[in-house]
C-alpha cells in the first residue's frame, strides 16, 4: 500500500515539475450506472451504482486522476417499489481522460478510461443467486459474494460547459467486473461480468497555472 501511495504522489510531482504554465486541477463528483446485459429478462431489476469523487491533474487535452467510489449493487424491486443497496462496496482507482477538443469550447467530447478495486464492502460471504444478483433466503443461495477486485469502464462522452470553472459531464461505454465469489463448498472463483455503462457527473476546475 505504501508503494502504491508513494508511486501515485511521484506522479503528480512530476506532473507539477514538466509544465507549469498548463496544470490546471480539478474535482469531479460522478454517478455512474452499469447494467447487466440480462437485466431486461428480470423484473427485480438488479444493476451496479457507482458515486466517485475524482481528484484530476490536465495537462492540455489530457487529464490524470485518482478517485474514491462507493457502488453496490442496487434493486428495483416488485416488493419494495423503490431503489435500495443490497449490498456496497468501498473502491480506490486510477482515471485517465483525453479531451479532443480544447478548453474553449463550450461542449467537449472525451474518452475516459477507469480501473478501481474494492477495499470494504458490508456483503462478504453475502448469498448470491446464479445471476451473481443478491438473494434475500440464503437456503437458495447458489454462492457467496467475497469482494469485487475490479471495476473497468471505457466511456465515452461530453463535458458541457455550465459556467467558467463548472461543467457537467455525461457519457456512456462498457464496463467489466471481476468479482469474487465462495461456493457453497468453500471454493473461490473470479467471475467477470460485461456491462454497459451511463455516467453523469460534474468537475469543478480548481486552478489553472499561466505564466
């Protein structure tokens, strides 16, 4: 962990120390949605909600960043009609973006990619059907939920501008999850799961360095 922390601080020093004249720092707030492909075929409706706070260095169309997120999985439900956590998880990732376009444009499309893991979550050894969706009886459970080791998305989307400093973002791409799971026997397996994915966020730029 400690190489992690000081390998992620080596990187915005030596973003800092290349171009001091084009840094400019931001803080984004995102929501993020991803949905399974088989969700259609259910009526509980079962997908994966993302919210992640962004901490990002630019460097001219270019933006590096590390977030903190907190997901799970989220349900609509036929007997309880509103939207609830089944269960969630704390995550720590990596985002990189590239603007086509430069910062005087009023709308501007992007790509992004992001790869986070979890660090807490309050579902482990939580029953899990053969959808991987939580099941409320865990006499039907067909495994149990461990930990979600990663979540990747490549996005692609539009930062529209709102005011000098304010823009709101949306966009949408595909995401992979690898989660791990317990068999009812004890045995651990890596399942990885395709979603696509629809994100909607705002990014408030802190400073930007001139000469």
């Amino acid at each position: 962990m400690k190489l992690k922390i000081a390998f992620l601080v080596s990187v915005f020093i030596s973003l800092n120390s290349w171009s001091q004249n084009e840094l400019k720092f931001n803080i984004g707030l995102n929501n993020c949605f991803n949905y399974p492909v088989s969700f259609l075929t259910h009526y509980d409706h079962q997908f994966q909600n993302l919210t992640s706070i962004d901490f990002s260095v630019g460097i001219k169309k270019f933006d590096f960043g590390v977030n903190y997120g907190f997901g799970g999985m989220t349900r609509i439900s036929k007997d309880k009609p509103s939207i609830f956590y089944d269960y969630n998880y704390h995550l720590v990732g990596l985002s990189f973006y590239y603007r086509f376009l430069e910062d005087a444009h009023k709308v501007e499309p992007y790509v992004k990619t992001y790869l986070a893991t979890q660090v807490a979550t309050n579902y482990k050894n939580g029953p899990l059907d053969h959808n991987l969706f939580t099941e409320n009886d865990s006499y039907f459970a067909d495994s149990y939920y461990y930990s979600t080791n990663l979540v990747g998305n490549l996005n692609f989307g539009c930062n529209i501008k709102i005011v000098s400093k304010i823009s709101m973002n949306l966009s949408l791409g595909y995401g992979i999850m690898n989660i791990k799971t317990k068999s009812l026997s004890g045995v651990f397996k890596n399942n990885v799961l395709h979603h696509s994915v629809y994100q909607i966020g705002l990014i408030y730029t802190l400073n930007y360095l001139q000469k």
